[in-house]
C-alpha cells in the first residue's frame, strides 16, 4: 500500500450566507434556509454539522456567514469554535467567499484539506456521505487536482450547472463543466450517464486551491492576501472584501482549471429548493400527509402542514401547501410552489418589510 | 283611525346567552358567536342592537345572558344602561330566559310590549324589519294575541321547526307549529307557501305573556315570581332559577296557546348557522373570495378567509373556507364546514380544553 504524500487534516467549510426567498414565510431575511427545520427535526445548518460528526474535529470546522447571521449560527452551533464562525462584510457569491475561508483557514490548519459545503442541503445517508468525503480527500491530497462532487440527475432539472465526466469508477475526470441547460439539453443529460449535477460541493487542499485560484483568478486572491499580510484587521476587512470580484467559484476556477477530478456521489442529495422538495423528504403518513407541529386532520390527502405552536385543523382538503408563521400564513397548492416567489415580490412592492 | 286601547311602550329584550360550537375556531366557550365579527363589520349582538336604533330607546333594550358573557356584552353595547344586561344563572333554554326577562322588565317598563330578538342573527334590512316589528307591536297590543315572525323558507332546511299559517297579509293566523320536519316534508312545505321557518322572534304585550304564561305554562313562572315576591335578591336566583323546567318557549307555550299570530317577515333574515352561511352574506371580489383581514390572493377563487392579525397567502387553491385564530387554525373545504363539529368533538376528547 502506497504511503500519502503527506499528512493532511481535513477541514470543512461550511457556506451558510444564503438568504432566499422560496420558504417564506418561514425563510425571512433574518431567518434564511440553513436556519429552518423544514426537512428534519433541527435546522438544514445543525444538519449539516453533524453529519461531519466522528470524521471533522469540531475545530476543524468553520462557517462562513454574514455578520447578521452569526448569532443564530453560533446559537445552532454550540460545539464550533467561535472563531470557527468566519464573517463575510457581505454576500459576494462563493469565490470570494471561499477565498476568504482560504486565507483564514490556512493559518490555522497549515496542510489542510478543505471540503466545501453548503449549511441549506439535505443528505440521506451521512455514512455513504462521509466515505465519498474520504474519497475526494484521498484523491485530492495524492493527486493535487480540484475535486467536485457530481449528483446523478434523476430529473431533467434546468436549474442547475452539469459536470460532464470522462470514464468511470469513485473518482472520474471532468470533461466540461456546462450551464444551465435548456430542457432538450437537460433531457441529453439526463440519459447520457456521462453528466451529473454541480452541487456546489469541492474538495481540495488548501495548496493547491491557493495555487489554482493564484493561477486562474489571481484577483479573487490577492486583495484578501495583502490584507492577511497587512494584519488582518477585521475592520479593515470590508474595503479588501468589496474589491473581491462578485463571482462563483465555478466561473472563477472550477471552468477554468484544467486538474479537475468529479466524485459521483453515492448519497442522495437535495437542495431542498422548494416546499415541495421540503416534502419529498419527510415520512408521509397512510393518506400522503406530512405534519410539523400539531395537527388534526379529517378526510385530508397529499397535505403538507408546517405548523407552529398553533393547531392546525384541516377537513376535506388535498394537495395543500401550508405554513404557518407568526405573522403570516401560506396556504398554497402543491403545483404552484413558485408563486411563493411572487408573493414575495408581491409584500416588496407593498412595502411589507416587515414581513420579509 | 281608531284609537289604540292603551299607550305601549316597546321593549327589545335580546336573547344573548348562546354557545354554539359551528364557528370554532372562532368561537370559543367564552366568544360565543353573538360576539364574533363574522358578518359584516360588527359582532352580531352589536348589529342587533344598532338595529334597533332609533326604534327601541336603549333603555328599553334588554339583553339576557350569562354572568361569564356579561362583561364582553356590556363592552360591546356602552350604550346599554348597566342594569339592562340580565343575568341568567345558567343556561335553561328560552323559556326560562322569556320567563325571568318577563319579571324583570315588568317591573321596569309596566305596560311594555316586548319584541323577543336573538343577539347572533343576521338581518338584511333593518328598515324593514323595524316596519315588521311595528306591525307586530301594533297586532299584539290591539288583539292581545302573541306574534311569532315567519320567515319564508328559500330552501328545504330540516334543522328548523315551521310555523303554517291560515290567511294571506302582513298578519296572519298561525294553523299549527310544525316540528323539524324531514325532507321530504321540508320539500312540501317549501312548495306550500303556507309554511314559514320559526327564527324564535316574538312580540308581545308583557301582560299577555304573563297570561298566557299561567295559563299554558304556569311551572316556567311561578318560581320567578316567587323570587320576586320574597325580595328579588340576586342571590336567590340561582335556586329559583334552577326550578324552572329547562324547556323552550315554543314548547313550553307557542305550540299550546290558541291566540298565536305569524307576521311573514319581509326582511332577510339568517341565523348565520355554519361558516358557509357567514359567507352568504359577504361582498365577494371578482373571483368569488370573502376576505376578513389581511390577504394576498393569487389564482384563488370561491374561498374565505378570516383573518387575524396575521397576513394570509393564498395562492391556487379554491373552495376553502380558511379560520385564523391565535392559537388555532382551520382550513375546511366549503362543503365539509359541518365537520367542525367533529374537529370541535375530538379536541374535547383529547382533553384540549384551551382551545374550546
């Protein structure tokens, strides 16, 4: 057996900044996604964190979010390190997001190997999970290459980024990275067997990032090294933050990259971007109904009640959508999940902040 | 013109200590439905008193309730002198409740005709109705005899008694009180013309109810009269009160006496008996919605919705009828709305006391 180039500590990078606006009215600016227990008894974040449990040491992981954020991250997430909780001035996409986990991370865990990942997915199986982890870890240290995972469609979803992969096997080359596809395209796709799903999910050490990133987007890095070399002042972190270029790390290196490997993932994965993909999830009961919090239900199928301390009491109705927040309530059919987004834009216009 | 026998004075004594379950989760065991906003702007017991305005002195306006009522109905009618709300000990059906209004109000307005309302129905035209209670008010006063309202039946219910009535006019013989028929009966007697829905409105002169009381009824009146004679003191009422047969006036003394009028009501009337009933009487937008509160409706049609102070999202659904309370929440498709009762049945049986 082949001995590893060197040792390496693995690391997480959890990316928890994301707002969105397709789970309101529980999703809030204040209360994003990763906050919310739609799929599972705790938050898509606490989730998240614990399915690295026995594989990441707690101080190993960090969490890059906004500074409004950090609070309830911190509050979700007792066992991190405080300084474990990384503070993006703002949302700038996920290069200059990742850049920034680069230059703190590689002071503390000098070696590392990063895995990136998203604080608002949802993954079944935390076993199968943790091995293909191993699996891109290895990979990555031996060989040096940037690796992502690929998710196998089962859909010919046209909302997503595809990686199209050469040969087989747990570890395969990219072939191209490729955008989001038109429904023809996404149908090739889908039979081709050669294309799977951009996650948004990476592994890499943290080298070879800094070297890949200095060679393919030297501008994502450089105002953030002269502000480590300057100090790293926190206060001074916001001007060097803001002169990052917006951009996603696939535009950025992952398109341009050339030593790029895919791990076909082996767990199933969502990025839970809808109530009804919420739904998917759970354990219906005999008439297809799912339930979070209290609820009586007569003569009701194919419902979805995300109740809250109030009693939901429902009789004679199907394929219903509803949520019950405080200060609002959605009652929407299951086909048109979507409108959620136009009800937003709806309190917008209307000048419902308090709503948002 | 001929000349009245005597100079009456009109008595409103409204009938305000009703339960009902129909409108949970809106009513509750302490916010019965005369307190409830369901129709219209106001509560129902707030409209039965506005609608005597002009017509009836409010000091000749009674209400009839329960001690646990008597604080809510009193800050719903400032109007109402203090002394006017009377205190029922317990709910004993309507006989007792006309019996202990009747000793009370004689001795307040000697010589009064009184007009028996119900605090949680629901009157299209007061102008009308004013007119029908005038001519109900001159019938008994010049012949004695007690005026029941009829209400022409726009559909075969079952769950009401009838009254058939002899003649043609404004005034009309009654031939007999019929019980809640079934169907096939209500079938006929919708087809008669003959037969009217009995609301449980009366007019009498306070004399002749006294009269016809002890002659058909005497049981129902002498405990109260007896209470009277010894004091009156409010702490005796309970005993007296708890004498009194528990039996409704129209069996207790309409169905027995002989000297019964019916005046065909010209006006609209409801007893506002379920939640699809509410919504009959509501403006409705173009899509057939009925809103109370807040709502955000996109492709949503023929529903209702009565809010809270919550916002409600509503977005492709239809035929819903949609409750929002504080602490609980219906949504009920419109033709299951006598499903409530269950629903009401089962919090009862899970020992859900807080929400009934």
């Amino acid at each position: 057996m082949a001995t590893p180039r060197i040792e390496h500590t693995k690391v997480a990078v959890i990316m928890a900044g994301g707002r969105g606006t397709r789970f309101w009215p529980r999703s809030r600016t204040s209360r994003p996604k990763q906050f919310l227990n739609i799929v599972g008894q705790e938050s898509l974040l606490r989730q998240t964190f614990t399915r690295l449990d026995g594989a990441f040491a707690p101080e190993h992981v960090f969490v890059v979010t906004t500074s409004d954020l950090a609070a309830e991250t911190a509050r979700l997430l007792p066992e991190l390190p405080a300084e474990n909780i990384l503070i993006e001035p703002e949302g700038r996409n996920t290069a200059p997001c990742l850049a920034l986990a680069l230059v703190q991370v590689e002071r503390k865990v000098p070696g590392g190997v990063m895995a990136v990942l998203s604080a608002d997915h949802w993954i079944a199986e935390p076993s199968l999970f943790l091995e293909d982890i191993d699996t891109a870890v290895k990979h990555a240290a031996w060989t040096g290459e940037l690796v992502v995972f690929g998710i196998r469609p089962t859909y010919p979803e046209t909302g997503f980024g595809y990686i199209e992969a050469d040969g087989q096997g747990p570890v395969r080359k990219v072939a191209a990275f490729r955008e989001k596809p038109p429904m023809d395209v996404a149908l090739t796709y889908l039979a081709s067997g050669r294309h799977f799903w951009n996650a948004g999910m990476f592994v890499w050490t943290l080298a070879d990032f800094r070297a890949q990133l200095q060679q393919h987007a030297p501008a994502v890095l450089a105002p953030l090294d002269a502000w480590v070399e300057s100090g790293g002042d926190p206060a001074q972190l916001k001007s060097a933050y803001g002169q990052v270029p917006e951009v996603a790390i696939d535009v950025a290196l992952m398109e341009k990259a050339t030593e790029v490997a895919v791990v076909p993932a082996r767990f199933t994965w969502s990025d839970v971007g809808s109530w009804p993909a919420a739904m998917e999830f759970q354990e219906a009961d005999a008439e297809g109904n799912i339930t979070q919090g209290q609820a009586l239900l007569l003569d009701t199928r194919n419902c979805a009640f995300f109740g809250g301390r109030r009693l939901i009491a429902a009789s004679g109705v199907q394929d219903l959508i509803v949520v019950d927040d405080e200060d609002a309530l959605l009652i929407c059919h299951r086909d048109k999940a979507q409108s959620v987004k136009k009800i937003v834009e709806r309190l917008k216009a209307e000048g419902r902040e308090d709503l948002l």
